[in-house]
C-alpha cells in the first residue's frame, strides 16, 4: 500500500521535528556539562591549584607535624579543596602513616590509603573501644614508631598488638608510660627489636632485653615510683655506644650513690644531655660521671639558680672543659631559663616554678661570663596571668666583651637600661641594640638618643645599630626615630616583621 505524498511529507516533517529536539536537548545536556566544568576549570587554573604533588605531600606533613597530630584527621580538609588536591594527597601513602585509636573509621580510611607504608602509631590506653586494635593487629609487622600514653598492662598492650614485640620486627622508636607487668620474673620485651634507635620509658625498669640494646641513638628516662640502682643505668649508657641524645629524670637512693663503683667517667658520643634536678648529689653523680663531647649541649632543670651552682661546684672544672667560655646568652623570666653557647657547647638551666622578683637581675651560673658577645633577655608575664613582671635592672658589669643586647620585655625598659645609660662600660663595646615588642616612649627615646650621641665619636665604643620590632609594644613616634637617626642606624621594622637576619 503506497502512502499519500502529503502523508510522506509530514512523516518526514514529524521525524525531522523529533531529530531536531532531540539534538537540542543533546546540545543542552552538553552545555549543561560544559557550564558545570567551568568552576572546576576555573579553579584549576589558580597556582595553588597548580602545586606540584611533592609540595602537596610536603605541605601536608609539615602540618601534621606543626600541630603533633596523633592521626590523619587534619589531612581531610585538605582532600576537600578540589579534585587535584584530593587525587594527589590519597596517592601518596606517606601522607596517611599517622594512626590513632580514637576513631575506628579514621583507622580503617588511613590502613586503606597508607597501603605498606611505615606506620607510627598512638595508643591512648585510656580508650576502652578495642575496634581500633582489631584493625591495626594485622598491620603490627608496619609499625615503625609506636607510642603508648596513659597507664596499662603488657596484656592489654598484646591485645592491640598481639605477640608484642615479637610482632613488631620493623619497629624503630618506642614510648611506654607505665606499662604494668603481672609477672615480675618474667621480660615482657623479649625479642624487641635490637635495631630500636629511640626508647623513651617512664616508670619502667630496666629488664634484661633492655639492657642488651646497643643500637640506640636516643634515650629518655623518667623514673618516679621504683628505686634504680646508678651503676645499672651508667653501665646500660656506657655499652650504648651510639647514643647521641639522653634525657634522664631520675632519682637514686643515697646507698645506691654510695656503693656506686663508678671511679671514671663514661665515655660516649653524646652530643646532648638533660637532666632534671632531684637533688643536688643526684645530678653531681650522673654530671660527674658522663663526659661529653666538644659541642654538646647539657640541659639542668632545677629549682633555682643557687641550686645550679651547687651542682656545677660539685664538678671538677676539666670535667666541663667542653662548655665554659660562652659567647652568647639567652634568659628567659618565664619560665626562669638560662642558655649559656659558646664555641665549646652549651649549657642550658630552667627553673618552671620560680618567677623572679625585685628589680635586681638574675644571679648566673659559676660559669666566666667575660667573653659573652650576645645576650638575649626574654621577660614575659606567665600566660593568663594578669599582672605585669617587675622591671629588670640590666647590669653590663658582668660582660666586658657585650656587643649585641636583644631585649624582649612587655613591661617599661627604662630600669633596665638605666645602668647601661648612666654608666657605660669602659671600654664600651656595645654595637647593637634591638627592641622587640617593648613600651617605647618618647622619654626613652631621648634618653636613647644621647646615649648614642655621646658615643658617636668614640672609635671603640661607637653604637652601630639600634632594631625596632613592633609587633605588640609602644611604637616610637617618627619624630623620635628621626633624631634617633642622627646618631646611629635604625633599623625600623613594622607590625608583623622578623628581626634581620643577623638577629633571628
């Protein structure tokens, strides 16, 4: 049967008419698409955007770093800011190796991404939830730094990691608070790992497998509710050769210093050595008996500064040969420390719970002063407190070779500079001064500036530099800077700048 012409045209007209929309609509839903990439291109084409994936893995880290992130939540965010970041972030399995057993779904979303990668892991024995242990129990074997805080038992540890250490070949860095065995004969770290380069134990004897480690390079020790004998902990340092960095908080019962047959000091490649004072004979008998190597550094946490010279007193002077004749200084009002640097090493004494009180300065260690070139004073109220530290009185009596004096004070410098203007060194070898986020008023300024003018003409004394920083204090006026800058350079710096290189 033939259709009609007019029949055939409008059955061509109505399949035309159905290609057609059906065109447009395909047209549509492309532009559709193309109008919804465009934000996405957009924002492809910002330089942030733009970042290589290494400085994405680095930025990464260094703010897991920053904060001291126990896990991976902070890494989240970041795979939020669009797709490139996201895709670039979750394919690298460094970024994921931080594990925490707060969160069950966070542990299950890092093991995912971290893939075989080296794991560090954070176990608050205070959580009761153990999803987080099932999970990370076959992973025990990639555990590369495990830190264990809060009171608990070597069982409760083994049903995180089961058959611990033994399940942990890799491990590298170890931290234990606490951990309680209920069989005293027996080592409960049988067949740690001997490449362990970093022990930290608080409350913990020594067992036997500790004692056998000989690959450490970093050891810390806080011993608060057992006794431990002297020779046992000097013996364990002595056979670590490797040690590079101890931190000892300890405390020996005075038959264990007195039947002590230790005669020689130690001989090790320490570079650094803290040691927080539990008494005087305490601290003399681990000083005494630890040489350290030129270059080192020795931190002593004590009560006050008349107690740090009791201990170094105690010390014979060749002892600390290494560490005397500094050239630089920084002290502290909160809390109380003192930093002793020189070209022989460093000494370093905190005292947390004294605040210092009158207008007199501080009282030094027995340590010669007279080739100090840099001093740096730091005196800030305790954080929240709400009343201002006494005015300091600086004294340069002590440091005939002074040439850079960096203060950094929230409270009015006018006592303590009032010796350094009223009587000058003779001769005077002061070349900079620097102000960091002090109350400089115009009076002061004054006072600055004739002390400068007077030594302008001087050949060894001349004052060089004078550096501004504001980031909180009283900014001088212009006017003050500008007479000020008759005399001397000034370096003014404003709002939110750092000192000059020199000086940071």
């Amino acid at each position: 049967m033939c259709l009609h012409p007019s029949a055939l045209n409008e059955r061509g007209a109505e399949i035309l008419h159905t290609n057609r929309t059906f065109q447009l609509k395909s047209l549509e839903t492309r532009a559709r698409d193309v109008l919804k990439l465009i934000p996405s291109l957009q924002n492809l084409l910002r330089p942030v955007n733009r970042l290589p994936p290494e400085v994405l893995s680095h930025i990464t880290r260094c703010l897991l770093q920053r904060n001291n992130a126990p896990d991976t939540r902070q890494v989240i965010p970041l795979t939020q800011v669009c797709r490139y970041w996201r895709e670039s972030i979750i394919s690298v399995p460094a970024n994921w190796t931080l594990i925490c057993n707060l969160s069950k779904g966070l542990t299950a979303l890092t093991l995912q991404r971290v893939k075989a990668a080296s794991l560090k892991v954070h176990l608050d024995a205070g959580i009761r939830d153990p999803g987080s242990f099932d999970l990370l129990a076959p992973y025990a074997q990639n555990v590369n730094t495990l830190w264990i805080t809060g009171p608990t038992t070597i069982e409760k540890l083994r049903r995180a990691l089961p058959d611990f250490p033994r399940s942990t070949p890799n491990l590298r860095s170890l931290s234990l608070n606490s951990v309680v065995h209920q069989d005293q004969s027996i080592d409960p770290f049988e067949s740690l790992a001997s490449t362990l380069e970093y022990l930290e134990f608080f409350d913990i004897p020594l067992y036997p497998s500790i004692l056998r480690l000989r690959s450490l390079t970093e050891f810390a020790y806080f011993v608060y509710e057992f006794d431990l004998h002297l020779d046992t902990l000097l013996d364990f340092l002595e056979e670590n050769h490797m040690l590079e960095r101890v931190i000892l908080d300890v405390s020996f019962k005075e038959a264990s210093l007195r039947s002590s047959r230790r005669q020689t000091t130690i001989g090790n490649l320490l570079r650094y050595l803290s040691i927080y004072c539990r008494g005087v004979a305490n601290s003399q008998a681990i000083i005494s008996r630890i040489a350290l190597q030129r270059g080192a550094q020795l931190d002593i946490t004590t009560y006050s500064s008349g107690q740090l010279n009791d201990i170094l007193s105690g010390v014979s002077t060749t002892h600390l040969s290494n560490l005397p004749s500094p050239i630089f200084i920084k002290y502290r009002t909160c809390p109380r420390s003192i930093r002793l640097s020189g070209p022989n090493g460093k000494l370093s004494t905190q005292s947390p719970f004294i605040l210092v009180e009158g207008s007199t300065f501080v009282e030094f260690p027995l340590l010669p002063l007279t080739h100090v070139q840099e001093f740096r004073l730091v005196h800030r109220s305790p954080e929240g407190a709400s009343h201002a530290l006494t005015p300091l009185v600086f004294d340069q009596s002590p440091f005939p070779a002074l040439e850079i004096l960096v203060v950094n004070c929230e409270t009015s410098i006018s006592h303590l500079l009032s010796a350094l203007f009223s009587n000058p060194p003779s001769p005077p070898l002061l070349k900079t001064l620097a102000f960091i986020g002090c109350n400089l008023t115009e009076d002061f300024m004054e006072e600055l500036t004739q002390y400068a003018s007077k030594r302008k003409d001087t050949t060894s004394g001349r004052l060089y530099k004078v550096v501004i920083v504001h980031p909180d204090g009283v900014f001088p006026s212009i006017t003050a800077i500008r007479k000020l800058k008759e005399h001397v350079s000034v370096v003014d710096v404003r709002i939110g700048a750092k000192l000059p290189g020199d000086l940071s």
